[in-house]
C-alpha cells in the first residue's frame, strides 16, 4: 500500500472542461510535488509546496492551478487543456527543511493519473 | 544550468548478466543530492538511493552497486545478477533548489 494515493487513476476529458486531481499522502510529510511525465520525455517538476510555501514554477501554463490545503493534501485544478497535456501526472511528498525548497529527502510518488485530452 | 544525461535510452540483458546504467550530471552548485529512482510497469517511482556531494563513497545494497565519482559528474548504477524483476524504466536524479530528472533508461532482463 502505497503512503501517497492519487485519484482518480485515469481521467479523459474534453478540452473545455474542467476536473481536478487529488494527492493525499500519510506519510506526515511537509513538502508534495506535482510532476508531468510526457512520453520519451524526462519527468518535468511542475510545482512545489514546502513547509506551506508554494514555489513558483513560470513554465507550467496557467491553465494549470494547483492548491495545497494542507501539508497532507495537494490538487492540480485543469482547464481548458490542450492534446498535449496528455500525460501521466504524478505527485510526490518528502521532508524539507527549509521553505520553498526542493526537498533533498527522498521522494515517495504516487502511482499517478494518466490524462487523456480529447 | 543543471542537468541530467542518462545516455542509454534502452538496455535489454538476459537474466544473470550485470548490467551498468549511466548517470552523468551538471551543476554549478557544490552541494547538491543525488538519486536513483525505479519505475515498474505499475508507474510508482521507488526510491532506490541517496548521494550528496560531500559522500563520495561507494554504495552497495544486495545486487545493486552505485558508484559516484564527481571527478567525472558521474553516478552510474550496477546490477549484479540481474532478474526478470529488474524490469524497469530507472532515472537519476539531482536536487538542491531544483530537481531534475534525467529522461530515464528502459532495462528489460529476458530469462
């Protein structure tokens, strides 16, 4: 049983909709992430939140919003998205030790959301 | 800028052989965090191992060996003995206020 639960698994949706992703991890972490894994691509770090301070990230479009109601809990809010956002999105926890950081610790990951955009 | 080269896009061993996957990083920073991460057909990345830069000492946990040498940015990962279950997609990673990842090495072991 994984520590960090992403929901739901698999999500297709129109390019004009709008739904939303949730992280919940039980590890008593205080730093989540949000990745992108995009076919033959590295994995792309999307956002941050450490000890409660979100790390700007100014290459994600903002058609992406994510929202961190507490260190246990992580969600990316979609809309209008575009084919290209089709990917798997993964979320992490870890311990930080200083705001805004990325975390030196090991990250533990979800098992992901696979996107489809029609 | 920092970077992670993992120059092998796919290895394919039969079961039994070591294999070694290449890790080759760039950073201007002098303390940054190394990692190796394995990627089953499930999708979950496991946490396979940690290096910061001051340790530059060898690692080895059962069949798996790492090998980190920052005379040539490089920390390369060895399976001894490898088993179907090594199956797997592995990246290396490096952290210190950003975390990338390299794009990744698709091991397949045939029995």
């Amino acid at each position: 049983e994984t520590g960090v639960t992403q929901t739901p698994r698999h999500l297709v949706m129109g390019m004009t909709n709008k739904k939303s992703l949730k992280c919940e991890q039980h590890l008593g972490h205080n730093a989540m992430y949000w990745y992108k894994q995009s076919a033959k691509k590295p994995l792309e770090l999307m956002f941050v939140y450490s000890l409660e301070e979100r790390v700007e990230n100014n290459s994600v479009p903002s058609r992406f919003s994510p929202e961190c109601p507490n260190s246990s809990h992580l969600f990316l809010h979609l809309h209008t998205l575009q084919p290209e956002d089709s990917a798997l999105y993964l979320c992490a926890s870890s311990q930080a030790h200083h705001p805004g950081g990325v975390g030196n610790q090991p990250q533990h990951f979800g098992d992901g959301t696979r996107l489809s955009i029609l | 800028a920092q970077k992670v080269t993992q120059a092998q896009t796919e290895i394919s061993v039969v079961e039994k052989e070591d294999v070694t996957l290449d890790c080759v990083y760039e950073t201007r920073d002098t303390t940054y965090y190394l990692f190796w991460y394995k990627q089953p057909p499930s999708g979950e990345l496991v946490f396979l191992i940690r290096r910061n830069s001051f340790d530059e000492q060898n690692e080895i946990s059962g069949r798996y060996s790492w090998n980190f040498q920052k005379s040539t940015s490089s920390f390369n990962f060895t399976i001894t003995a490898s088993q179907v279950v090594d199956s797997a997609v592995y990246f290396c990673a490096l952290a210190n206020n950003d975390m990338r990842f390299g794009a990744g090495t698709r091991l397949t072991v045939k029995p």
